[in-house]
C-alpha cells in the first residue's frame, strides 16, 4: 500500500485506513467477532494499518480491543476520540479507551465534532508529553461546522485533523484542506463514499474505461482514488464490517492516485 508522511514527524502512514462506526459495533457474538478480526486482518494484509474510533460508537472501541490480538496491536495505527464536557470527564473516557482497546498507548486521540477542544486539548498535551498517546487532533463529520474547525485549527497546533471529504462532498477542498497542509497537519477524511449515497447510485452502472487506467477496479476504488488525488489527505478511512469490501477498499491504495487535475472534469468522467 501507498504511504504518506505525517507532518509532524515524517513517519509514513499507509493510505487506506478503517473506520469503526457502525459495522464494529457489535454484540460480541464469536460470528461478529470472527468477521471483524477477518475485517483487521484483510487491512493489516493489504499493508492498511490505521483503526479510527470513538466513545461513540458504542462497542467498536471494546470490540477492536477484543478482535485485535498483541502482536496485530503494535502494527496498527489504534485512534480514538474524545467526546465529552470537562476535563476530568474526558480523562475518564480516554483512560476507558485505554481498557477497552487494551494498550497502554494510543497512536492518535482525537477531539471528536469539536466538543469542549480546548479543554481537552490541554489534557491531551500532557498526555503527549507523558507518552501516553503519540498523536494529537480533532474532528467534524460535517461542512456546516467548517468556521468553528477552521478557527481551531487556526488557534491551536494539531497532529491530525479529520474531516469529512468525498467526490459530492469537496467543501473541505475550499479551505479546511489547504489549512491543513498550511499548518503542517495530517488529515483523516471519513465518509469518503459522501455517506454511501453516492456508492449506492454508482454500484450498478459499469465502471468507465479510464478507471483502469488509475488503477480502479470498482467503484469503491474509483471514489477513493479521488479522496487521494488531494494532495493535503493523508489516509481515508471508510467504515466497515464487511472482510470483502475491506479488502476491495484497501486495493485503492497499491496504486498511487491521479493528480488532483484529473477530477477537474469529474461529473463528466463519471458519467463517461
């Protein structure tokens, strides 16, 4: 797989990463289990490392603790967020975190929608400083809230910043993006499929010629490769619970991704 480096450390960073909203939380049943440690194990064989989650998500955090054994532990990319009000509130969620991924450090915490960022950007400072989380950052889902990221990003120094980016979705490309590779910050884009509708409509039609000539087998592949052709992404990380469309998803990184000039045109190289 394709690697980028983070900003602040060089350290290089595989392309196609996983997000655990909705498809990792599950009831701990051995057949869910069963099928998401075959979801890890298809990232981790594609040369993926990155797992993103959040006290949100109600068991992925817990399930990829239980689905992800020791050794796979210290090849992954472990994320997590921070999601809560107050200081001693989001020290206990992140020792939570913790315990239910089972490491005693994690790669990247992130302060999820923005919630309370500047408390707990203190916190997470510290803990950066102690080594108990490598990476720090913070997150929106949703173009609306784009000033208030913007300004944070402004005012603050962040590892990462994870934002919400796709082929119908690019209002993160105006600014949010170019910010980024301003500040010196590496970039998450969840909801790279612009939350399934647009996959959905794609599924069926038959892939054009030049998909091919990007390296795209799918349509999957096709819209990520268009996630990467930004110059400013570090990883995308569409959800999933499913072993095939992990593996699917993870293929649109062993090729490097077009320039960005390439999508110039999109509708009309969709639509041919």
């Amino acid at each position: 797989m394709q690697t980028r480096a983070i900003p602040a450390t060089g350290e290089p960073l595989p392309v196609i990463g996983c997000g655990t909203y909705v498809g990792f939380d599950v009831a701990g049943d051995a057949a869910s289990l069963a099928r998401l440690a075959a979801v890890v194990a298809a990232l981790r064989d594609a040369g993926g490392s990155v797992l993103d989650s959040s006290p949100m998500y109600g068991r992925a955090e817990a399930v990829i603790g239980e689905v992800v054994d020791a050794a796979a532990r210290r090849q992954c990319f472990l994320a997590t967020k921070v999601w809560t009000q107050g200081r001693d509130a989001g020290i206990r969620q992140m020792e939570a975190s913790l315990r239910l991924m089972r490491t005693p450090t994690l790669d990247l915490i992130q302060v999820h929608n923005l919630v309370d960022w500047r408390t707990h950007l203190a916190t997470l400072r510290d803990w950066k400083a102690a080594g108990r989380v490598r990476y720090i950052g913070v997150t929106h889902y949703t173009s609306s809230a784009y000033r208030e990221l913007e300004a944070a990003m402004r005012a603050a120094t962040f590892d990462f910043v994870q934002v919400n980016y796709a082929l119908d979705d690019r209002d993160a490309a105006a600014r949010i993006l170019p910010l980024a590779a301003e500040r010196g910050m590496a970039v998450l884009v969840n909801r790279p499929f612009g939350g399934g509708g647009l996959l959905r409509r794609l599924r069926d039609r038959p892939l054009p010629g030049w998909a091919g000539e990007i390296g795209a087998a799918t349509w999957s592949q096709v819209l990520l490769k268009f996630v990467l052709s930004h110059p400013a992404v570090t990883c995308a990380i569409p959800g999933t619970g499913d072993p095939a469309h992990m593996a699917d998803n993870a293929a649109a990184g062993g090729r490097a991704a077009p320039p960005e000039s390439f999508w110039r045109d999109a509708a009309h190289r969709i639509d041919h």
